[in-house]
C-alpha cells in the first residue's frame, strides 16, 4: 500500500494520540505506531538512507502554492516593469529565498537549468511560451514533466522543457529562454531570477542594489533592457559577475539527528528564526538531512510522507507548524521518525 490518505492519518492520530506535552528528548529513539512506512530507513546513527524500494505517489512534488509565485508570473508577464526586486522571505517559497531548485533543494547554479514552458496551437501554428517565472535543473524539470503538468511552486500549467543556454555561449537561446512574456526585453525581476538561476554571484546583494544599478543599462527609463545591453562586452551579466562574485557560504555542521535530538533539528532549520517550520522548509530539510540530492525516487517519497501527515499537525491550513506542534508527543517529529521508520 502507499502512503495514507490525510483522513486516515487524522483518524489514526485522533485515535491513538496522549495528552500533547512536549516530549522529553530521551524519547526520539521511541516509533510511534502509525502502521504505514513509505520506504525509508535509517541504517546508522548518521541518519544515512538506503535506496528507496516502494514507488511514490506521482503527486508528491506538487507543494502547496505560493502566491508570491503566482503573482510575480503574472507580473512578469503583464507588467514586466519590476518596479522593486525585492520579496519578504515568508512570502516566497523557500527554494527561492535560498536560489535553491524546487524539487532537490541544491543550488540552481550548480547545474543546467531549464524552464517549464506551455505549447499552444496545431502544426504551423504550434507555438512555445514560458509557463512561469520559475527555474529549475534541467533533470529535475524533465522529472517533472514525467509526473506533473504544474509548476510545484506556483500551479502553473505546462506541458514542456525548455533548457536554458549560457548566456556566454548562447545569448540568443539564453535570452529567448529567460525572457518570460516574449516581448524581447527584460525587467529587474527577470534578470534576478535568472542571474539567481545560472550565474555563480551574490544575488542578495544584487537584488538590494538592482534598483540603483538598473538606470545604468536601462538607457530610455522604460523599466527594462534589451538583450545587448544584458549580454555585450561591458553588459549586466559581465557586471554583476565582475562586482558581485559569490559569497563564501560559512560552512554549518551537520545536522542533528530529527530522532535522537529533534529540538535541535527544528532549531537548526528554523533558519529565519520566525518559530515555525512551514511545509516546505520542512521537506527541504529533511531532504538535506539525509543528503538525497538527485535520487529522484526518494525524493518523491520524504515529499508524500510529508503530504501524507501534514494536516493532522496543520488543521487550519496555514502551512507551518510551530515548536510545540513539532515537539509534542505524537507531533510532527514523532510522525515523521515513525512514518520514515527512521531509528
């Protein structure tokens, strides 16, 4: 069998649950009895898993929409002046606050990206537009298509894969790709997104900075830029990489063990402090705990039994869980300890 449905979670939970104190640390190692395991398990103190064996559900990289995610595809597509840049951290998805891929949480710089796109039209008159403002790598964007026909961060429609060139070896195929409503120019938020996506540059400091740099390139005061002014000798792109170079990321330890010492796992990853964990900072940690990187099936698998649990510890739909919620006995940590089989 796959994962419960959240009725049945809720039903099981309600049924077996004790009094909701949070629990001391020395029970973490304690499995809770849930009766359904997805597929994981833990092999050493480490926290290191082995392949996944049991096909996911197909849905389990959809997350719940952002609406920062909605509004800014279509600001880009109607509006496309980009008048600020920048976005509280609560109000976009975590991917990209952090310039992560939505589906692995690694870096997008580190690999090939790709966008989702949305063909329109029979033969001569088929045509190719871009679904979102979101990027992706490549491979996961082609898994993805393999099992969804949204955008996991903002539900957008698509039914393609366009990979996105260098912008230094192919500036007509790089701008062709970035530019989200084909008008042939881009806004602030249009570069940011794809500087974040493909060029190795401290875009933090570029999105506080863009409003001010912007007038450089933006000649004519109409809010955008053309591809020459992005790509050429001297453009944007060879800016912003010359004057922004990336940050040296302070290296963290790993992170503790979400059985053994999960005050501390809910702590490390609370990273903007706010005392909560939303769903997907939740699925990203998890992912980073136990270092799935590119293995697709496990991925799948963490994100449904995410889904699959979610709402006993989220009734009022807000999409995070704060400390308590996480701690308490039979909470969040207990459910996911006992539903990964994680020891």
């Amino acid at each position: 069998p796959g994962t419960p449905s959240c009725a049945m979670t809720r039903r099981r939970f309600q049924a077996g649950a004790a009094d909701p104190e949070p629990r001391p640390e020395d029970r973490s190692s304690e499995r809770m009895g849930f009766g359904f395991n997805v597929g994981f398990g833990t092999t050493s103190n480490s926290g290191t898993m082995p392949p996944v064996v049991r096909r996911a559900d197909s849905t389990a990289f959809v997350s719940t929409p952002r609406s920062s995610g909605v509004a800014q595809s279509q600001h880009l597509r109607e509006s496309g002046s980009g008048a600020s840049t920048s976005r509280s951290a609560r109000d976009s998805h975590v991917a990209e606050t952090y310039g992560e891929c939505a589906v692995c949480f690694d870096p997008l710089c580190s690999q090939r990206t790709a966008v989702l796109t949305q063909e329109h039209g029979r033969g001569m008159r088929k045509e190719r537009t871009r679904s979102c403002a979101h990027f992706f790598h490549l491979a996961c964007a082609n898994e993805l298509r393999v099992h969804h026909s949204q955008c996991p961060i903002c539900r957008a429609p698509f039914n393609g894969v366009l990979p996105v060139p260098s912008p230094e070896t192919d500036p007509d195929g790089w701008f062709a790709a970035v530019d989200v409503d084909g008008d042939g120019r881009l806004s602030p938020s249009e570069v940011l997104e794809a500087l974040r996506a493909q060029i190795r540059c401290d875009w933090h400091a570029i999105e506080r900075q863009l409003p001010k740099m912007w007038r450089k390139w933006d000649i004519n005061g109409d809010g955008y830029v053309e591809k020459n002014e992005l790509v050429s000798r001297g453009g944007l792109i060879e800016y912003v990489t010359k004057h922004f170079p990336k940050r040296t990321e302070r290296e963290r330890p790993p992170p503790p063990s979400i059985a053994r010492a999960p005050n501390e796992w809910f702590e490390y990853w609370d990273e903007d402090d706010s005392g909560e964990l939303e769903k997907e900072e939740v699925v990203r940690a998890l992912i980073k705990t136990f270092g799935l990187g590119q293995d697709m099936p496990s991925l799948r698998n963490i994100r449904a039994i995410v889904d699959a649990v979610w709402c006993v510890f989220d009734p009022d739909g807000s999409g995070a869980v704060d400390r308590r919620e996480f701690l308490m006995r039979d909470g969040l940590a207990d459910t996911i300890v006992a539903s990964a089989g994680i020891r």
